[in-house]
C-alpha cells in the first residue's frame, strides 16, 4: 500500500507546508517519509513565522531544528509580559545567532502588554548575538 504523500511531489508538498504553523509543520514531519522530507525541504523554511505564545512549549524537535539554518526571514511574535513566551523568543534567537547565517531579515512582534518600565534590553541582546 502506497504512504499517503506518495502522490504527490516534495515541490508541492513544500509550497504547501510553508504556509503552516511550526507545530503543524512538526505534525506533518512524522505523517510519512515524503512528507518528513518535504517539511525540511529548504524552501518550507525561507520565510518562517514562530509564535512563542504555544508552539515552543518543548522547543523544536531535533529534526526541525536544522531547519533553522534555512531561515532567511523570520517573523517571530511573542508576549513580553509572559516570562515562558519573553525565554523561549531569547532562546530562540540565541539559537538563530549560532545557526542561521543565511538570516536577511528579522521581525519581532510583541503581542499582549508591555511591562512598565521594560526596555528590553534581554531581547536586544539576544537579538545582538
């Protein structure tokens, strides 16, 4: 019996997987092998949007962290206010610092409230990395 992304080529199913959540992405990865192999294609991860508001709860898994090198812009939205979401971005972009050289561009997005008197200089020098 045929795997069920079989039928379908790594161009498509990357074009496809580019548009999900990291989580999704994460959940498409252990479907079959096609599909693992399409979900760290390169081109899935060019343009890539994290949310540190859930999907980093357990950080990447091993195979989806290599993608990182692959990431050219990176549009990376968490809450200030919430210490989990504020590491896990600072973990994240430490991570990005040793591993992405092909990094373009990088957009920060900071959801929810902002603490008073919060300049954040812990996300700056994550960013300086």
């Amino acid at each position: 019996m045929a795997e069920p992304g079989e039928g379908l080529p790594e161009e498509v199913l990357a074009l496809i997987f580019r548009h999900l959540s990291l989580r999704d992405r994460a959940a498409a990865a252990r479907v079959c092998r096609a599909w693992a192999a399409a979900a760290t294609c390169s081109a899935v991860w060019h343009d890539t949007k994290i949310s540190c508001e859930c999907e980093l709860e357990g950080m990447l898994p091993p195979y989806l962290s290599a993608c990182l090198d692959h990431v050219h812009k990176l549009r990376l939205e968490f809450e200030p206010s919430r210490k989990p979401s504020r590491r896990a971005a600072i973990e994240l972009l430490m991570v990005l610092a040793g591993r992405a050289l092909g990094l373009r561009g990088l957009r920060l997005e900071c959801r929810g409230e902002k603490p008073l008197f919060d300049a954040g200089r812990d996300i700056l020098e994550a960013v300086h990395a």
